[in-house]
C-alpha cells in the first residue's frame, strides 16, 4: 500500500515554469509537532526565566533591607554602650558625692552578705554578731531624723574601715574611668585600677573588713572581696592564688592573695576595685602615696 503524499505546485514567475513536490504525509505531521513542542519549551523558558528575575530582584531588596537594619542595630548597640558608660560614671560620682558628705544612710554591716537565715537560730545568732559589732564600732555611726548614717570619711579612717593602704607596690597600669580596651580596641568603662609589679607579689587588705568572697569570677578570674561594712566593699582580681578564706575578719595590710594573670588579663598585675553600695568609685580618692614606685593617677 502506498503512502499518503502532499503535493505541492510551485510556479516561478521569472520562467513561467511549475515544479511539483511531494512531501510524505508522516513528515508534514513531524513538523508540526516540533513546532508546537518548540514553542511550548519557548514559552516554559521565557516564564521560568522571568520567575528567576522576579526571585532575584526580591533577593537583591531583602539584601538591602538586611544590611540597613544590621546597620541600625550596630548604631543602636554603639548608642546603648555609651548611654550605659555614662550611666556607670554618673553613679560613681553620685555615691562619691553622697559618701563626702555624709548622707549616704547606713544599709550594710559586715554580716549583711547572706540572703537572709531561715532558721530562728540563725537569726538571733546573726541579731547577736550585728549588736556586737554596733556596740564596738558606735561611734562610726551619727543618728538623725533620717536614721543611721555614715560619718565623714575623715572620722571612719581611725577606724581602720578606710581603704586606704596600697594593696600591692607597683605602677599603676590601668586608671579608674574610660579607656580602650585591650582585647576589643573599642571603649569601655574600667571600674578599678591596674596594679603591675612581680607575679606571685604578696596582695594585702587595704583596711580591716570580712572577706565576703573567695572564687574565681569571669573576667577577675580568682577573686577576693572584703566588706568594710557601712557598705564599703574592695575587690581584688587576676589573683594567681588565695591566702584567705570566706567569713574570715582580717586587718589592713594582712596578706589575702598573690598577684597573678587569671581571668582576662594582658599580664600579671593586680586589679583593685573600690565600691560603695556595689557601685564602683576612684580608688585613687582613698590610697595614699606611699608605695605607689613613682606611679601617678590622672
């Protein structure tokens, strides 16, 4: 059986001649499904390809959108840093202030470290140790309309409660106030002052208190607090050792604790914090010269 043709006449204008062709019926239908198949792949392309524009231009706006709100929120973290500096510094002056001039109301005594006994034992023996100490130490503490407040600090130094002995000879490395941070290079609030002179150099109290803690903090590494009561506490961080232990009364100038590199620390040196209700203040205010090795203070 013979198979179906197309015939096609075509005429030339310039010779007036006519050519015939036939084309095979399957090879007419061929081409028409390859047209129809390329036109659909065609189509399929040019819409995958307007998706894929339509995606990126988002993609690009979401970038732009994240690097602008990253921005603001280094702005933000920047304006939060500065506003808690300052708030550090405006507190360190304000419990300066109040403790010059003596109105600072008296709201800790060395037995004031505690949560607070549960036990009715507990309390009286803790009621015992407060009436004991009031008892010894009355003249450091003035009655007014206002309740018990703190006498001047030139009244309180024959008390020996005072931090006024150097705690280590040394050079002063690090001033109280702001500074560039070693390890970030960016500004930040020093809350003590830097001691540098011999590692293992004995550390000594600076006035007579109850050590209130004895560990290792983030940042101080090994660390030793004394409470001088009327809430004046020292602290002493980067310690390569301790020579004391917590709740034990010791005097100015008793050895607590050797100087060390522990904790965040560049070098062996001693760092030396002086705070008042837990707000830290100059050091600087309280230490006298000697054993300062030529050091001076801002």
């Amino acid at each position: 059986m013979k198979g179906k043709y197309y015939t096609f006449f075509i005429a030339s204008s310039a010779s007036g001649g006519m050519r015939r062709v036939r084309i095979p019926f399957y090879i007419l239908h061929f081409l028409a499904i390859l047209a129809a198949v390329g036109g659909i792949t065609v189509i399929a392309a040019t819409g995958s390809y307007s998706r894929m524009l339509w995606k990126a231009t988002n993609y690009n706006t979401l970038r732009r959108n994240q690097d602008a709100l990253k921005q603001q929120y280094i702005q933000l973290q920047t304006q939060v840093k500065d506003t808690n500096q300052r708030l550090d510094s405006l507190q360190s002056l304000a419990s300066e202030v109040a403790m010059a001039y003596g109105i600072t109301r008296f709201r800790q005594t060395p037995f004031g470290f505690a949560e607070g006994p549960d036990e009715p034992q507990a309390q009286f023996e803790e009621s015992v140790d407060e009436f004991s100490y009031l008892e010894k130490n009355a003249t450091a503490v003035a009655m007014s309309s206002n309740g018990m407040r703190l006498l001047p600090a030139a009244q309180l130094s024959s008390l020996g409660v005072v931090p006024t002995l150097w705690p280590v000879k040394g050079e002063i490395t690090g001033h109280f106030g702001e500074r560039l941070d070693p390890f970030s290079g960016e500004g930040a609030f020093h809350a003590g002052m830097d001691i540098a002179s011999h590692y293992g150099d004995q550390v000594r109290a600076t006035a007579d208190g109850v050590v209130s803690v004895v560990d290792q903090r983030a940042g101080y590494g090994r660390l030793v607090v004394i409470d001088h009561g009327f809430g004046v506490t020292t602290w002493y961080g980067h310690l390569s050792g301790f020579n004391t232990q917590t709740g034990m009364h010791v005097k100015r100038g008793d050895v607590i604790g050797y100087e060390g590199a522990s904790g965040r620390s560049t070098g062996p040196h001693l760092h030396y914090e002086v705070r008042i209700y837990n707000t830290p203040v100059n050091p600087w205010r309280y230490l006298s010269t000697a054993g300062t090795a030529g050091a001076s203070a801002d």
